[in-house]
C-alpha cells in the first residue's frame, strides 16, 4: 500500500448487492454513511475507489463505487479491506476518543503500573472489538476491548490499562498478577470501546 504512510482501516467489503455493481460493505465509522467523507480508499495492493453513493442498509451500508459498473466487478472485490491515511481523519475532539490505529504498539499495563507487554492489533470477529496483545513474548493473546477488561486507554502516555481478572489472562484465585497461558476466555457480551467517528465504534 505504497499510496499510505499510516493506513487506517476504514472498511472490508462484502457481497455483491444486484446486478448493477453496488455492493455491501461493512464499516468501521461511527456512521455508515461517513465512509465517503475521507476521500479515496485504497486497498492494500494500492488500487482507490471513490464513493458515488452510499446508503444505510442494516448494520451494512450499500456502497455504489464510481469504479465498479456490473455485478462481475463487484464479486471480484468481495473481502477486500478499504483504507485511507490517518492524516486525513479529524483527530478526536475528546481526551478518552482515539482511534483504533493509535493503540497498535501502546505498553499494556496491569493495576500496578508493571507493563505486561504491548498491543499488537485490534481484531472484531462479529463478536465486538478484541486486543491482539504480546503478553511476555507471546504473541497472539486476545482479550475483549471492553470497559472491564481495558478500563484505561492514554494513548498520549503511551499505555493500556487492563484487568488481568477480567481480560481473561489470569483465573480469579490467581493473585501474582501473571497472564494464565491456558486461560484466554473471555466474554465479548460487553459494549465495545473505541472512536466515534471512524476506525471504530464509541
């Protein structure tokens, strides 16, 4: 993606709607309907796509490209992720507003201040946001972004907060505050945390 400096995810299309190009897309801006206010979205090969029309369908928008002109053109853009730079989003008004973006590299810290590892992504599988976390030297450790596991974000200092209880990484009579390698459960029930206005849902 030569076109992006800081690419930020914006949306992943999905599948075609009629015959006449439109497609269905999922979006990760607070509203849909935002998705054509950022410019170009480039995919990851570099290729753009300019919104000519967007409406709210569900929890999808439909999404007619100026690119895209039948349905064939369409099928073939089915799972491909949309991005744009994040110099072009406006930077959040609020001091607890950030973007998904903003996270990827941040310390992870317990109650204790003792830093546990870093962020490595942000992952939504259907089920609401998910950390992608290396917890001391392990990579692939998830936990649910919600407000009991992850109480707090500074993206300005540079850190995550999380509760090792409620994040999963230790069981509940485990007191040396240590992640528990055979326990990644969780529950993914509670409301997502994240920005209002694109890369996420507040």
């Amino acid at each position: 993606m030569a076109k992006l400096e800081n690419p930020v995810q914006m949306a992943v299309i999905g599948a075609p709607h009629g015959i006449k190009g439109e497609l269905r897309v999922k979006t990760f801006t607070g509203d849909p309907e935002a998705l054509g206010d950022y410019g170009p979205l480039y995919t990851q090969d570099g290729r753009s796509f300019e919104v000519a029309s967007i409406r709210p369908a569900g929890n999808v928008a439909v999404v007619r490209f100026a690119e895209v002109r039948d349905r064939s053109a369409a099928e073939a853009l089915t799972g491909t992720e949309l991005f744009v730079d994040r110099s072009v989003l406006p930077e959040p008004e609020e001091e607890d507003e950030f973007y998904h973006a903003d996270l990827i590299g941040l310390d992870v810290r317990d109650d204790t201040g003792a830093v546990l590892g870093k962020v490595l992504a942000v992952q939504n599988f259907g089920g609401g946001d998910i950390l992608d976390l290396m917890i001391g030297g392990r990579k692939g450790v998830l936990i649910p972004f919600t407000q009991a596991a992850v109480p707090d974000v500074s993206v300005a200092e540079g850190y995550v907060r999380v509760d090792p209880v409620a994040a999963g990484l230790v069981d509940d009579g485990d007191e040396d505050g240590r992640p528990d390698e055979e326990d990644e459960t969780f529950d993914a029930s509670d409301r997502p945390r994240g920005p209002r206005d694109a890369g996420g849902n507040r």
